[in-house]
C-alpha cells in the first residue's frame, strides 16, 4: 500500500507568521511520533505569505483521523496551533492512482 496524503492550507491571521512556524516547530515532533505518520512538509505562500502548504503522509486516513485526531498528541498540537487559523483550514485525504515507484 501506498499511504495516503493529507493536504491542508493554512490561513494564518496575517501577522502572526513568525509565531504560527515558532509554534509549529514544537507541534510537528508530536505527529511525526505517531503509528502511521510518514512524513511532514509545511511550506509558505509566496504570493500570500500568510498560507501554508501542509502535506503529511499517512499509512492511512484512519492512522490520521482515528489514531492521531483521537491522541492526547492531538490536543496539545490543537492547542498549539489552532487559535492562528482564519478561517479554520479544510483538510482533504489524496490517494495515489498508480503504484509509486523508485527512480
């Protein structure tokens, strides 16, 4: 299998960018701990600095929504992160359609 990829755009109030990636670096090892976690890139918009790119790989949807969203991991990474969103993110899940394969 695969995995799959949750893909989040970050609204961060606008000011707040130094912060929200302060923060972020504390909250990214707490799912990166996590059964099923595969990896983590964040990037910044260029043309709107204040949206941030979040790609996380998971074994898994369950892996994200059961096992992380039901974590105590969980709610240290909300209370971390969450009051700098405006609006509050949508996260999709992305499943590959053909087998990835190596170079």
């Amino acid at each position: 299998m695969d995995g799959i990829l949750e893909h989040v755009i970050l609204p961060v109030r606008p000011g707040g960018e130094r912060e929200f990636e302060a923060a972020f670096a504390i909250a990214r090892p707490l799912v990166a701990g996590m059964p099923g976690f595969r990896g983590l890139t964040l990037s910044r918009g260029i043309e709107h600095p204040n949206q941030y790119l979040m790609l996380i790989q998971w074994d898994s949807v369950e892996a994200h929504e059961i096992g992380f969203r039901g974590s105590p991991q969980y709610q240290e990474w909300r209370a971390l992160l969450h009051h700098f969103y405006d609006p509050f993110p949508t996260v999709t899940h992305f499943a590959p359609v053909a087998p990835q394969r190596a170079g």
